[in-house]
C-alpha cells in the first residue's frame, strides 16, 4: 500500500518509520524543508540501527529509502491508500487540512493521530466523512506496541476488519474504542496521575512518597516520575482537555499544583525540572510527611484506576480484553485494570470507593453502577 504521512515530526517520522518497515510505500509530507531533512536523517539512522542488530540486511537502508518520498506539498502525495495526519492537537488545524485532504484524496483511507480530539469532529470537515479513522499511536511510535482505533460516528464501520489486519500486518497490537473523550488510555490512566496530585495537594505525602507507593504495586514508574517524563505541559494539556470535553466531571478535575509547575515552566526531563530536579548534582531528597501508608496509597489510586476501568466497561468505551490490553500495551501496566480488578475483589474496590465517597462527600469518589451493584 501507499502511506502518506501528514507531519515529519517525531511522531510522524515514526508511524512512518513502522509502515515503510512493514513493506509499505510511503510519502511524508511537511511544508518545512529542515524538518524533512531531519525526518529522513531519523529514518536512515533507524535503519542503520536495525542493520547493525542484524535485523534487516547490508543493503536494507538503500532499498527502503527507495520507497519513501518526501513532500512539501499534498498534490505530491500520489494516489495514497492511506493518509495518516500527525500534527499539531488543535482541532481546526486539523479540521483545514482534512477538508484539503478529502478533495484531493477521494479514495484514501483518512487517518488521525489525535491523541484526544473528537474524531467526530474532525470528520465533518470532509464531503465524505464515512473514511475518516482514529489511528492513535503512542510515543515512540516504533516501539510502543499499541494503536486505539477510533471510528468517528460518521465513519464506515465495515472497513473495521481490514484497519485491524493492517495495524497487526505492521506488528502493532490494536484495540478499538468509541469516540469518547480520551479514547481508553487517556481517559482510564487519569486517576493515575489526578489521585496521586490530589494526595499531594492535601499534604498526605511526598512525591517520592507517592512514586515509590505505587511501585511497590508494580508500575515501573511512580505517577510523578512518568509525568515528568511525559512533560508537564502534555500532561497537563491532556487533563484540561478530558475535564472540559467530559462537561467538566470533577473525576477529571486537573490539580493546581500541575498548573503551577506548568506556569513556571518545570515541565519534567526535558526543561531539568519537573516534581525531580534533574540538574547535574541535585539532591532529591525528600523530607518525610507520610500520613497515609504506602499500602493506603497504592489501595486509594488503584481503586480509582478500577472504578474507571468498570465504568468505562459499563458505557461500552470498548471490550474488557480491550481495555485491558490497552493499559499493559499502551501505558505499561503491571496487569490490566479489569483483570486487576477480579483478582484483587470487586467488593475490595468498592468498599474503598465507598469509604473515600464518605470522607470527601465529592461526586469525584462516586462508585460505578458496575460496583454498586454487587
């Protein structure tokens, strides 16, 4: 097939990156001739590397770069099967060169990268929005092994089987979701990051505190350590945007002291400064304020990862085997919140919702209709 990928970034250059390894033909276009030479030198770079391991052979790097062209207008894309739009998160950016897109591609496949954005949306900008797609990949798209799949109301659901052969064909893991705010990962990895800055926010315990509560229970990395690696900005951008397209459910309630570190700039990793100092020499040492044992922690966030994941379940957002794979595959959860869930005992959750339901009196503790009713 013919890919055409809308954005040389590092997004862009990696889905590009997956579909060109997977044999097919791809187009990358940019208005921006520095980025496109900085796509390619990705590209040839990734190549080499994959060369040097021994998993493609001496000749690979030029017999690929045969099959990718880069462009910096859409009239050079060709008669794609495929287009997949990785730019900018702003939905009439999105909405323009979709209606561009679906006058000069009549018979493409077209794609969003959105990570949040209503695929809805975006598909009524074209004459025919019935080939509009959600094809969300994670960041590193080469290596993250999940793809959401996100059909708008508007899309032409039959196409479904062949999407999902072709997102397995390139060696990715995919798992379909309703057009709702945040798609699985967004929306269900939300008390992850929104419980522990609220536990934060009371003066229960530390950061670190919270970090290593939560990697006793097996995530790789604690809820502070992963949004500055995410960035705070992005992060925070992404609570903001789920809060307001959710009419504004306190579930989804963004924390000011996000807001602060993202005022100051301290976005994590890549600024040197997040919830960690990360300057050459800097101690992280935190001064002890735990009220709340590791275990209280751990049984608070986890709890709200749960009750998401069952209410989600219960509004149909997907399957539970979808569900599932998408927090193991997309966000590297130690098990999936469903099966999680069954393991530990559904009466375990909701006797914990319930309890934190009591001590706040907030509709943000409030238990899913799943839980009540065991």
């Amino acid at each position: 097939m013919k890919i055409g990928i809308i954005g040389s970034g590092a997004m862009g250059t990696g889905i590009a990156q997956v579909a060109l390894f997977a044999g097919e033909d791809v187009f990358i276009y940019d208005t921006s001739a520095t980025s496109l030479d900085k796509s390619k030198q990705s590209l040839i770079a990734q190549i080499q590397r994959a060369i040097e391991k021994g998993k493609l052979g001496a000749n690979a790097e030029s017999e690929l770069m045969s099959h990718v062209t880069f462009v910096s207008t859409l009239e050079e894309m060709g008669e794609c099967d495929w287009v997949i739009e990785a730019i900018v998160e702003n939905l009439e950016v999105k909405k323009s060169v979709f209606a561009q897109l679906d006058n000069l591609m009549p018979n493409a496949l077209l794609c969003s990268n959105t990570s949040s954005l209503s695929l809805t949306a975006i598909a009524s900008a074209c004459k025919n929005p019935a080939r509009v797609w959600g094809i969300h990949f994670f960041n590193p798209a080469a290596i993250m092994p999940l793809v959401e799949i996100i059909p708008a109301l508007q899309t032409n659901q039959s196409n479904i089987d062949s999407v999902v052969a072709t997102i397995k064909r390139w060696g990715k893991v995919p798992v379909v979701t309703k057009d709702l705010p945040g798609f699985i990962v967004n929306r269900l990895a939300r008390p992850f990051y929104s419980e522990a800055l609220r536990i934060y926010d009371e003066g229960l315990a530390s950061f670190q505190e919270i970090d290593e509560a939560m990697k006793a229970l097996g995530f790789k990395m604690g809820p502070f350590e992963l949004m500055d690696l995410i960035g705070n900005d992005v992060n925070y951008a992404v609570t903001e945007s789920v809060f307001a397209a959710n009419y504004y459910d306190p579930r989804y309630k963004p924390s000011t002291t996000q807001k602060r570190h993202v005022e100051a700039g301290w976005f994590g990793k890549k600024t040197n400064r997040g919830y960690y100092d990360y300057e050459e020499g800097a101690s992280n040492t935190p001064t002890p304020i735990q009220k709340l044992s590791k275990e209280a922690i751990g049984m608070r966030i986890l709890s709200m990862l749960i009750n998401e994941a069952y209410e989600a379940l219960r509004t149909g957002l997907a399957s539970a085997e979808d569900l599932d794979l998408a927090m193991t595959k997309g966000v590297n959860y130690p098990k999936g919140l469903i099966a999680w869930g069954n393991e530990l005992g559904l009466k375990t959750i909701k006797t914990e919702i319930e309890r934190l339901y009591d001590q706040y009196g907030e509709d943000r503790y409030r238990l899913s209709l799943t839980l009540k009713d065991l």
